[in-house]
C-alpha cells in the first residue's frame, strides 16, 4: 500500500521499472498541473475539453504562478513521461527518471494545489 502515487513511483524504480515510474510521476505532474489551475483561477477546459498539460502550464506561467524557468522544467518533465508513455524507453535512463521523480515532489511542495 502507497500513500501516493509519487511513493508508487519510487517503489517501481527501485524494483527495476523505469518505465512505469516514469509514466506514473508524470501522471502525478499533470494532475497537480491540473489542480494548481482550478486553485489559481486558471480553466482548465477549453470548447467543454480538458486542457492539454502543456497549455495549463503556459497558462499558469501567464497568470503569475510560476517563472518562466518553472515553466519549461515542467514542459521537460511531460517530455519525459510521453517519451515512457509512447514506448521511448531508450530516449532516458534511471537517473533521469529518479531525478524527475524528486523534482515533481519538490515542485508540489513549493506550489501547492
């Protein structure tokens, strides 16, 4: 039992499954991107569609949450989870994905939903 999905995240990498780590922080990062928006006023439809992840994140650089540097992390991270969720596993390594897994736990505390 996880008490997050992050914690999941960990477990998987530890036990050899990048991949899945992978694709589940970043699932962890689009829903925090998606809650940070409702939080902050920000829509997170568009023609009664959900957002795309990268136009939330614009958004939310343009309302002021974050700079322009929290900005393009966050665009490097949802590269990095649809390069796992598309079958790109060669395209990044276990650092990375441990480095990515910090950094969105880092990033959700310092930006609260």
């Amino acid at each position: 039992m996880y008490s997050s999905y992050l914690e999941m995240s960990v477990a998987l990498l530890e036990n050899g499954f990048k991949d899945a780590a992978a694709v589940i922080t970043g699932t962890s990062l689009e829903v925090h991107v998606r809650e940070l928006c409702a939080k902050n006023g920000v829509d997170v439809e568009v023609d009664s569609k959900p957002k795309k992840a990268d136009t939330m994140n614009a958004d939310l650089k343009k309302a002021g949450v974050y700079g322009t540097l929290q900005q393009k992390q966050v665009t490097a991270w949802m590269d990095l989870r649809n390069k796992a969720a598309h079958g790109h596993y060669g395209d990044y390594d276990y650092a990375e994905v441990r480095a990515f897994i910090r950094g969105v736990r880092e990033f959700m505390l310092k930006y609260p939903a």
